[in-house]
C-alpha cells in the first residue's frame, strides 16, 4: 500500500456497513497536504458519516484511515492529529471565548503563560483580538464559527474536519464566511476537510472536490473539471444548473450523437469515447442554461443545435436572470441564461427567438440506475 | 387591535390572571404560611399554669439543654447529607446511561423501570424491604440456606438499613431531572471534548458536570428535604435506633401532648434545612430561580 507522506490524509478502500445498509461504500481517496478538500453530496449521501470515521467517532467496517503516513485504525478521537468543527460548532457555553480556546491546549499539558500567548495569537489570526473574556452567548454567528475554527486550529493539526458549519448562518454572512474560511484555510496552510450538500460553497472554497452520493465518490476533481467535465449523470445534474432531459438514442454518427427526448425533441450531442452507447439507449442528456445562445433573428450560421421557441416566463434575478422557453415541436421547456444587455431589454412573454448550441455543450450519460 | 380595545381589555384580563392565581394563593397561604406561623407562633409560648401561655425562649432552650435533643438533630443532618450524596453519586452513572448510551425503546423502557417502583405507596416500599432484610427474612435465609452462615442474622435496625432505605426511596428525585437535563446536552459537545484532546475525565469534570450543574443542584435540594422529612423509612427500617428527628417531633405532639416543644422542633428543622439548602447554593454557585425552573 502506498504511504505517500506528500498526502496528509488517504483513505483506502472505506467500507461502513449499518446492518443492511451501506452508509460509505468502497471509498478511497487521497488529499494533498495544505489543500482544501470537500465533499459534496445530498443529506444522507454518508458523507457525515465518513467525516465521523475520519474524527474517530466511528470505524470504518473495513478499509484503512492513514494521516500523514499513520494508521489510525484503533486510534482514539482524542489521539488522532485532526480536529472537528461541528455543524452547530458545540462551543462549550460554559466556558469564555478563551477558555474554550484554551481546553484542547490544557489536555496537551502546555503551561499556562504559554496557554495565554497563544489563545491570543490565535484570536489575533482570526481577527478577534480582546474577545478572550467573551461569553459564547455574546458573539454573533460569525464570530462563533471563527472561535470554533480558532479552537481547532490553535492545537495544529494535521487536518482539520469540518461538517457543514455554514448551515445555521442566513445567505448574506454565509457569503461572506465562504471568503474567510477560504482565506483562513490558506493563511494557517492546514488541510481542510469540509463537507456541504451546498454546491457552490464548495466549488467556491476548494481545491479538489469529491461528489457523493449513496455511499460512493462519484468523481474527484476540481471544481472547474466537475462544472464542465462530469464524469456521469449524477455530477451533472448534482454540480450547478442544468437543463435535464431523459432520453433515447436514435442514431449515432461519426462525430455525434442523435438523441431524442421523451417529448420528442431532437438533439444532437457529442460522442462519449469511453461509453461507447448504441442505437436504443436510454440516456439522461444536460445543457446549462449559460451553454445557450439565444437571438432575436434567425442566423444563418449553422449550430449542431438550433430551435425556435417561445419565450414562456422571464425569471428576473439580477445577473442570474434566466428565461423558460418552450421548443417549437416538442413543447419542451428548456431554461436558457437572459444576458442583461440592451438586445433583450424589451423582451416578453410569448416572443419568437431562436437559441443554438453546439453539439459538445450537450452532455450525454448513460441513465443511471435508480438506487432509492 | 387598536388602543380602546387594548384599554377596555385590561381591567378583565387583569381579573383574570387574579382568578387564576386565586387557588395558587390560597394554598400557598392557608396551607404553608399560615400553618408555619402558627407552629413559630406556638413555639414561643411557655405553659406557666394549666391552660395560661407566656411568650419566652423556653422551647428552644430546651432543645438546647437536652443532649438527645440536639444529638439528634445534627444526626438527622448528617444523615440526610450523606444519603443525598449517596443518591446523587449511584443515580448520576444511570441517569447517563438512559440519557446519553441509550436509544429508542431500551430508553424509554428503562425510565420506566425506574419510575415503577414509585407506583407502590412508600408504607409498601418500606415493608417490601423489611420483607427482606429481617432476622427471618429472604436475605437472612438464603444466606443460612447456602452455607455462608450458621445462624440468623438481622438487618434490620442499623444505620445502614435506613441509608439504604433513605437513598432507595429518593432516588426517582434524582433520576428524573438528571436524566431529562443530561438528555438535552448535544452529544456534539462530549465529542466535541474527545476531539479536541479531553479524556473520559476531562470531559466528565468540564462538560457534562457544568452542563448538568443545576440538574444536580435541584435535586440535591429535593432529595435533601424529603429525606430531613422522612419519617416512615427511618422508623420502619430503623426502629427505636434510628434516632430521626421527626420522630422526636411526633413524639412531643403526639405522645407527649407538647405542642409548645414539638413546634419549637418543626421550626427548628425548617431552619436548619432552610440553612443548608443555602449553603449548598452558594457552595454550587446556582441561584435557586435558576435550578428551579
């Protein structure tokens, strides 16, 4: 086996098995030392679960845990050189800001002036100076989730595990926090594990990200590679907005695919070289909304890809403003990206416009097998 | 609603919230301020004469001059702070095992189990140990029946007995608030005390104890008071030794007919358990509206 010490964290082969159920399935990975690391995956995808046996709250059925070129297997939560940060971050209310700083530290036996010097150089890092003599019950939501990170990284650890910290906070502060865990992560080198069901804090945030779900990775990338490579129907439905069809192959050329939607539209898709697909398959096909360009007249340049629909609904948000369009012949409603430029200002419900992209912005996955 | 609505509202609700608080006050009133009163009332009062009462400290210095009085007393103190810390220290480990290893049915299941035995009036409790534990008795007899003794042996009577029967018959007290306060601490905590390097030491002494500080507290005090209170298990288990001070009380009322010096004994007791539930919070640093509520 290798025990690569360039990797502060592999996991071989996990297996945790709940009587008749497979919460984590035959989970290997490896995470580089000083890289942030996510794991994204619907609610009860089992990746808590994971994070459990990565703290030593649980043991992996079979398969092996290795820090830093270490077993953990037998190893105990409170010796193991990694450091949980709770979803409702578990700030001990009966202690001040500095004393729950200061616990991890006192059970390392660490005298007490130096205690002192690094509660506060830790406080100093997350921008808290003075909040030692603090309550828990007086600090914002904000401030909380740095002491709780503060808590865990003052004792050094070799990776830090943190479990959806961001859930409890409202979107503005969530927003916020993304940055400065980011930054956090960066300025103290330490390895961040985190787990989300939330996509875009962890395409923001991380350098490599899993995708989980039912107990398995379903591909490890960087977020760029999950946006615009997924690797099956799950990633690309699961990472980022899409349109999703479910579909039938009716032909398959040299170059492409030809697929048809069970209402009837007709697309035309890239070929998947390492899937091979055949005439008949039931195939699952995506386009982002921002994959398509949509014009008031009719271009004579040829796309793989060109209809006519009807504007259904203007979703306005901003930046994000989408439209529903619904094709010609199959009524298919399709969800495209309405670029804020004067061209669409005037634009309304039930206007003619043709969209068209190109055959490798369609996405096409063999249907995955439904295991709910 | 606007303000003439809000202004014609308030004289009833006002009414209101006074009929409601009607039974609360009355009870409070006929049945613990004017009883205590009455008894502080008749304590000070010396016999001079047949059916003639002077006011003086007589009672009180009584209780005082007479060693067995006093003796007494501080034994039934004693006694009943050593089986409060007795419960509090075999309830504490049970209460965590129902609230904290447990889950589902086996929790509720063993709750109850505990609760159980508090559906059979104390009277029944008492003598389903005296069944047990007297020279004839189950324990007694199965001790001579395997060989371990050669005679029979009592168990009755003795200072054990009655802890024994004390700590049994307050247990329920403490269980219920330890189990329900220990049950609202987030397991995330304890793990969250293991994560960070704590031992089953460390986190006992930093996290559960202060989170179950006022559980503890309360029921301490509750335990306290009924078993200073007690009366059956200390007689029934102790009998003519076990020396409790309620029974000094019944006898001054009852067989005595000393209202006066039975009266100055019922404050006394007030006082001196008034005094320790005090000292206990303020050793704790719990303030009693806290540990009530």
């Amino acid at each position: 086996m290798l025990n690569n010490v360039e990797f502060d964290l592999q996991c071989n082969n996990i297996i945790r098995q709940f009587d008749d159920f497979t919460a984590v399935d035959d989970v290997s990975f490896a995470i580089k030392k000083g890289s942030f690391f996510s794991i994204l995956g619907p609610s009860g995808c089992g990746k808590t679960t994971l994070l459990r046996m990565l703290a030593g709250f649980d043991d992996p059925t079979s398969g092996e845990i290795i820090i830093k070129g270490k077993s953990m297997t037998g190893v105990a939560p409170n010796k193991r050189p990694v450091n949980m940060v709770f979803q409702h971050l578990a700030l001990f209310p009966n202690m001040n800001v500095a004393e729950n700083i200061a616990y991890g530290l006192h059970r390392q036996g660490i005298n007490k002036v130096e205690i002192k010097h690094k509660v506060e150089q830790v406080l100093a890092r997350v921008n808290l100076t003075g909040s030692g003599k603090k309550q828990i019950a007086q600090l914002s939501g904000g401030q909380k989730q740095r002491i709780a990170i503060a808590r865990c990284l003052v004792l050094n650890p070799d990776v830090l595990l943190l479990d959806e910290p961001l859930g409890a906070l409202d979107l503005k502060l969530r927003e916020h926090m993304k940055v400065e865990l980011k930054k956090l992560q960066q300025e103290f080198e330490t390895t961040f594990i985190y787990i989300t069901h939330d996509q875009s804090e962890a395409l923001v945030m991380s350098d490599q990200v899993a995708v989980m779900n039912h107990g398995k990775f379903h591909q490890v990338g960087d977020p760029q590679e999950l946006y615009y490579q997924p690797d099956d129907a799950f990633v690309a439905g699961f990472v980022g907005d899409s349109n999703k069809w479910s579909a039938k192959v009716i032909d398959v050329l040299p170059e492409t695919l030809k697929v048809k939607t069970t209402t009837g539209l007709i697309l035309y898709s890239n070929l998947i070289v390492d899937k091979p697909l055949i005439i008949g398959s039931e195939v699952e096909i995506f386009i982002r909304p921002e994959a398509v360009h949509i014009s008031q007249t009719t271009s004579t340049t040829l796309q793989d890809n060109q209809l006519n629909v009807k504007v259904n609904n203007i979703l306005f948000d901003g930046a994000n403003s989408q439209l529903l369009v619904e094709e010609r012949n199959s009524n298919e409603e399709i969800k495209v990206k309405l670029p804020q430029t004067a061209q669409f200002m005037h634009l309304k419900k039930g206007d003619w416009l043709q969209i068209s992209f190109p055959a490798d912005q369609v996405k096409t996955f063999p249907k995955l097998k439904q295991t709910s | 609603m606007n303000m003439t609505a809000k202004a014609n509202s308030r004289t009833p609700i006002k009414l209101g919230l006074f009929l409601l608080l009607c039974p609360i006050l009355l009870w409070l009133f006929l049945l613990v301020i004017l009883p205590q009163l009455t008894m502080l009332n008749i304590s000070m009062q010396e016999r001079v004469a047949p059916r003639v009462y002077e006011y003086s400290f007589s009672n009180f210095i009584e209780f005082f001059k007479e060693p067995l009085y006093w003796n007494t007393f501080l034994r039934t103190a004693i006694m009943s702070i050593i089986a409060t810390i007795l419960t509090l220290i075999i309830a504490f480990p049970i209460s965590y095992y129902i609230a904290k290893m447990l889950r589902g049915r086996a929790k509720g299941l063993l709750f109850v189990l505990c609760l159980i035995p508090f559906w059979v009036s104390e009277l029944v409790r008492t003598y389903g140990w005296m069944i047990l534990l007297r020279e004839s008795g189950v324990l007694s007899s199965f001790l001579q029946y395997i060989g371990l003794v050669d005679g029979p042996i009592e168990f009755l009577y003795t200072d054990a007995t009655i802890m024994l029967g004390l700590v049994y018959s307050s247990m329920l007290f403490m269980v219920v608030p330890l189990t329900s306060t220990l049950d609202s601490l987030d397991d995330s905590y304890i793990e969250a005390g293991y994560d960070l390097g704590g031992n089953g030491f460390s986190v006992f002494w930093q996290i559960v104890v202060p989170h179950a500080k006022p559980a503890i507290v309360s029921g301490c005090i509750v335990v306290f008071m009924l078993t200073l209170g007690n009366y059956l298990t200390p007689i029934l288990l102790g009998g003519k030794s076990s020396l409790w001070f309620t029974e000094q009380i019944f006898t001054q009322f009852i067989t005595r007919f000393n209202w006066q010096q039975g009266s100055a004994f019922g404050v006394l007791l007030l006082s001196i358990s008034s005094l320790i539930v005090w000292l206990g919070l303020k050793l704790s640093r719990q303030s009693f509206s806290k540990v009530m509520s």
